[in-house]
C-alpha cells in the first residue's frame, strides 16, 4: 500500500515486517484517526505552540520526529500496544 508519504510508507512497511503484524483494518483505522483528529495531529499548530515554549524555531517535521520518538520510548517499555503503535502511524504520516 502507497499513501504517497515515503516516511509513512516506510514505517508501515518496518510493522509488516516486524512481530507485531497489522492488518487493513489497523491501517484504516489509523486513516480514520487522521480525518477525524487532523487539527489536533497537526504538527504545524504543536511546532507554534512548542517554539513559544522553547524561545526558537521548532519545525513542523521537528515536531513529527520527537513525537514518533516519543512513542518508541514508549514502545520499548510495552511493546505490544495498538493504540501508542496508531499513534506513530499517525505522526509518521504528518512527516512531509
């Protein structure tokens, strides 16, 4: 599958090849995530607010990245769960 984001295609592509396998429905889920939560997803508005807290210029890929980071953290900690694993699709899809 081809979302036209070579970032996001390459996440998705370490998961199917990786224990944790995840079907369409997984993937649709995350797309649904997108739609509906876009704004609240959307790193251009956590860069803005983030570069007023840290006195300088965050970019929106910045953001993307300390966020996908973020959650691999987490996900080294608990390895198995959906919802941390949808949000690192979704923040890999806000990577331009």
């Amino acid at each position: 599958m081809n979302y036209d984001n070579p970032f996001l295609d390459g996440v998705l592509a370490c998961l199917k090849k990786s224990d944790m396998k995840y079907d369409d429905q997984f993937l649709d889920e995350v797309l649904a995530l997108l739609k509906d939560r876009g704004v609240a997803y959307d790193p251009e508005n956590v860069a803005a607010r983030w570069s007023l807290t840290l006195g300088t210029t965050i970019s929106a890929e910045q953001v993307a990245h300390c966020l996908i980071n973020l959650t691999l953290a987490h996900l080294s900690h608990t390895p198995r769960q959906d919802d941390r694993t949808r949000d690192l699709v979704t923040y890999a899809a806000t990577v331009r």
